[in-house]
C-alpha cells in the first residue's frame, strides 16, 4: 500500500518544476495570446459605460427633476416615472438639445409610431450628442417614418398562436402575451405594431383561455410572461398568472420577458421581489444594449432580483450605430457579468417596417462573435440568433471552427485563434 502511495507521488507531475524547454514554449504561447488582446485594450476604457458616467447621471437626473417638477423621492417611485413617461418634444427639448429640423421630424415620425420615454432612461442620454446609443434607442428618428418597404408582423401570430394571447414555435415552451404595455417605446422593438396603440392589460376571463391551452398540453414545461413588458403588469396582477401556474403540474419554470432592469430599474421593488420570490423557480430575461445602460441603479435592480432567487439572462439586439463593434460588444458583455446578468442571446435585427436603419448584414454579426469565442471568457459569450422567416423560430449562427469532417476518423478544425489542426474522431458506428 505505502509502495504504491509513494510511485503515484513520484509519477505526479510537481507544477513548480517545469523543465525549461517546456517554459520557453509557455512563456512563447503567453506572448502569442496577450499579443492578441492588445487592440482591444487600446479602445477599452474609451467605451463610455454606465458604472463611470454616476456623476453625469446623477446631473441629468437634477436637471430632469427640474423640467418635470418632481423631487429625489419621486425619482425612486416607478409609478412616477411611468406618470410622467417624456412623451412630448416641448418637454424633450428642454432635456436633451434639439434642432428645429430634429424636433419637427420626431413631431412628424411620432405621427406615425408612438414614443415616449421613462426620465430614468432619459437621464442616461447624453444631452449633446446625436450619436448616443441610448439617445437612438429613446428618440424618434426621421429614418422610421421613411421606411416602409419592410414586414409589419415579425411574430407571424397567424401561424404561431394555437389559443388567444399564446404564440407557440417550441415543443415545449411557449410565450403569454400578457399586455402591449411598455414603461418606454424602444426605437427597435420589433413589437412596434402591438405596442403602438392602445395599452392592453387582460382580464382573468381573457387570460384564462391561454391557462387552459397550458393546462391541456403536458408537455409544456416552462412559460414566458412577455408582452410588451411583463412588469408593466402590477404586482397583484403578476401575482395572479404566476399563482395560476403553479398550479399546473407540469409547468417546471416560468420566465418573465422585461426591459426593465434597464430602461426603469426602480419598478424592481422590494414588493415585487418578495411576491416573485414566492413563485420559485422564476427566470428574467432583460435586454442591455450598450455598457451606458450597465449602472449603478441597474445593478441595484439585478441584486434585489438575485437576491430573491430570480436568475437573469440579458437578450442583446445587434443594432447598427449602437453596439456593432465587437468592442463595443466585448464591453457589454464584461459589464453585464459585474452585474450579475447572464448574456444569453445576441439577436439579429429583424427586417420589421421602421427598422432598417438598426439592421446591419449576419457577416457583421459573425465577427462580433469571432472576436467574443477565445477572446474572452465563455460566460460572456452568448448565442447569436437570427429569427427564421415563416415564424419558424430561433437559429443560432456561428463562425465556422469545423473545415473538413470527410477525414478517415480525424476532423479538420480551426481553432479561435486562427490555428488549423485535425482533432481525432470517433468513428460513429
Ligand atoms: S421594452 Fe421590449 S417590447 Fe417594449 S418597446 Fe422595448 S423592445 Fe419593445
């Protein structure tokens, strides 16, 4: 027993000896590698993130309780942001700088589509820049109402919803469409045609068809409240949907689809935590488009949400002028991480009417995440997905690490850092 205890010590490799030869290739192969982020810390701490702009923030969250009349309590109340959601180019001008030119086109761009935008996410703007990300994603611009050469119904409800408010793509998942509401009008959303009118909130006797469809398919095993926003629904309303589903035997997981931690991190309450921490297990799925978005309020909301045992995953749309750059990306993801948000997806903009001008070509998208594989960390590298036409669902594209399986049990791969190897197989039979 001690002769054997003593030749598997002797075999152990000792980590503190490394025969030098050894270390010369390491030392090479580390050169190699940090050689390979060097670029990207050229440009990092150039990308503006939300964590460092507190001060600026906090001087346009002053400025903003001027303009509306509201006080530091108020700015902590979701339900007064919500009332006083900037919905009028009047009161926008006063907020961020505007041309004449600009503030007749968002009067003629708001003909056509609803606006409006909660005072938390307008404090993240920066009032004299055009080019700002958050600025795109809030206000109106003319390149909506210009285009209209696009598809009006992305979701393709006529094919997907087997009952009222449920779209089905998956075999078993799908989506409740509890209401239209949202806290403010993303520029992108693809949901545009629901949201543009009037807000929604279901009755119990409207919704109970959709729990009944649920109730009948056993295979269903996770459910998404989304919308719209799901927490645009009160407390008591949510309360009641997620009540109703764990009553269902077979529902294992429900999901919550909501922008809020980002564009109105103060509905993430004491009140609702504690009532979500009740319907156990609970997922979150947000959207963070850029690192500006990743702040100290936004990561206040996430630790309430953690802290009450909801997990939340972020879903990114790849926008162009906003987070194209694989830099940019990077940031987003790396920031997203501090906060304790998941990145899941990156989705490709879909072709819906108004839109165009946020669309950028699946190539672009595949070298953002050419640029995430290897490069960093692989919880900070989500799936990117394109939506497939015909409501036919999610597909996840990636960059090709495979070249060549027609090798005699080897496969032909690169690796993320551009090295080209065969990699033994298994034979399948
Ligand atoms: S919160 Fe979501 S559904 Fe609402 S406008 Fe923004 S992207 Fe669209």
């Amino acid at each position: 027993m001690k002769d054997s205890t003593a030749r598997k010590k002797a075999r152990q490799p000792d980590p503190m000896k490394v025969a030098a030869d050894d270390r010369k290739v390491a030392l090479a192969r580390s050169a190699e590698v940090k050689a390979l982020i060097a670029e990207f810390l050229k440009v990092k701490d150039k990308i503006p993130t939300g964590l460092k702009l507190e001060k600026e923030y906090t001087k346009a969250k002053k400025r903003i309780l001027k303009v509306l009349g509201g006080s530091e309590k108020d700015w902590g109340n979701y339900k007064w942001h919500l009332k006083n959601r900037i919905e009028n180019v009047d009161t926008l001008g006063k907020i961020v700088r505007l041309s004449r030119k600009e503030i007749n086109e968002i009067r003629k761009t708001g003909e056509q589509y609803r606006w409006g935008i909660s005072p938390y996410y307008a404090s993240l703007i920066d009032p004299a820049d055009s080019n700002c990300p958050v600025r795109k994603q809030a206000i109106p611009s003319v390149k909506e109402h210009l285009d209209t050469s696009e598809i009006k119904d992305p979701m393709i409800i006529k094919y997907n919803s087997p009952a009222p408010l449920i779209s089905r793509l998956y075999p078993d998942r799908l989506i409740i469409n509890v209401t239209n509401m949202c806290s403010m009008f993303c520029r992108h959303c693809l949901r545009r045609k629901d949201i543009g009118g009037k807000d929604l909130i279901y009755s119990h006797s409207q919704l109970r068809g959709a729990l009944d469809y649920i109730r009948e398919n056993e295979e269903i095993r996770d459910v998404l409240l989304t919308g719209g926003d799901a927490l645009a629904l009160s407390d008591d309303q949510l309360d009641w949907i997620l009540a109703e589903l764990d009553k269902i035997p077979h529902v294992e997981i429900k999901r919550l689809g909501s922008r809020m931690p980002c564009v109105l991190p103060q509905r993430i309450t004491p009140e609702l935590c504690r009532m979500l921490e009740r319907h156990d297990p609970v997922y979150l799925n947000t959207q963070y488009n850029h690192p500006k978005e990743i702040t100290t309020d936004a990561k206040k909301a996430v630790d309430m949400l953690t802290k009450a045992g909801v997990v939340v995953r972020d879903q990114t749309v790849l926008l162009k002028g906003i987070n194209n750059d694989p830099h940019v990306m990077k940031v987003l993801m790396h920031e997203m991480l501090r906060i304790k948000v998941a990145p899941y997806y990156i989705f490709n903009c879909k072709k819906v009417e108004g839109i165009r001008h946020f669309r950028t070509s699946i190539q672009e998208g595949l070298n953002i995440m050419e640029h995430l594989r290897g490069y960093t960390s692989g919880m900070a590298v989500p799936t990117y997905i394109i939506t497939a036409p015909e409501g036919r669902g999610k597909t996840p594209i990636a960059p090709q690490y495979v070249l060549n399986t027609n090798f005699d049990g080897e496969v032909l791969i690169r690796t993320w850092g551009g090295h080209v190897l065969c990699y033994e197989d298994e034979r399948t039979n």
